[in-house]
C-alpha cells in the first residue's frame, strides 16, 4: 500500500513517527511558534528568578537584625562549608556589635560578672 501511493508525485507514506518528525519540522521551518514559546519560556524564568531574588533580599533585609541576634546568642548554621553561608556568616560577623561595646554599653557597669555586667560574651 505505502509504495502504491509513493509512486504518485504528490502523495507520501509515512509510518506515525514520520508524521510526527516531518510535522514537526514544518513547524519550525514555517511558524514561529517554537521560537515564540522558547522565548516565553525563557522571559518567565528569568522574570521568576529576579522576584525570587529580590523577594529573598527584601527579607534578609528586613531580618538583618534578627537574623545577627540570633547568631550572637549561638545560633549556628547548619552547613559551614557552603560559599554563600560563608559569605552569610561573614556579613553577620561584620555587622554584629562587639563583646565590649555589648557589655560596656547596656548596664554602664563594666566587668565581666559584677554589678550587673554582662558577662563575658566572647
């Protein structure tokens, strides 16, 4: 039956996957529809990605103070060996207050234990 109908100039056999490849391929020869999708596709993961970002920069921001609070009464980070919690740790340690200033600067009293100091927060 195939070779029937290949024999007449204007016809053409093809099993199912064939349809499927030269179809396929007319649609990219001839539409713009798989370029159109591929940009869609593209803009949605890069507009995606951005609010991602920002939404997570907007909170830390909004954290920042938090977030160093809670490093300075301990509170560790689960992986240390990670580029971007070390990067995170440094930025809490620059902008956590120092020991003296803590300890100097929240009763008056200075010493380690007496008077009602601090303590010793190193």
């Amino acid at each position: 039956m195939a070779a029937t109908i290949s024999r007449l100039p204007w016809l053409r056999a093809l099993t199912k996957d064939g349809f499927t490849w030269v179809t396929m391929e007319w649609f990219f020869k001839n539409t713009g529809v798989p370029l159109s999708f591929a940009i869609v596709v593209a803009m949605g993961l890069f507009i995606g990605l951005s609010v991602t970002g920002l939404t997570f920069l907007i909170f830390v921001q909004d954290n920042l103070k938090d977030l160093a609070a809670l490093q300075a009464m301990g509170a560790g980070l689960v992986v240390r060996n990670h580029a971007a919690v070390r990067v995170w740790t440094e930025c809490l340690h620059a902008l956590r207050p120092s020991a003296d200033s803590i300890r100097f600067g929240a009763t008056g009293h200075i010493g380690p234990t007496g008077a009602g100091g601090l303590g010793d927060l190193r």
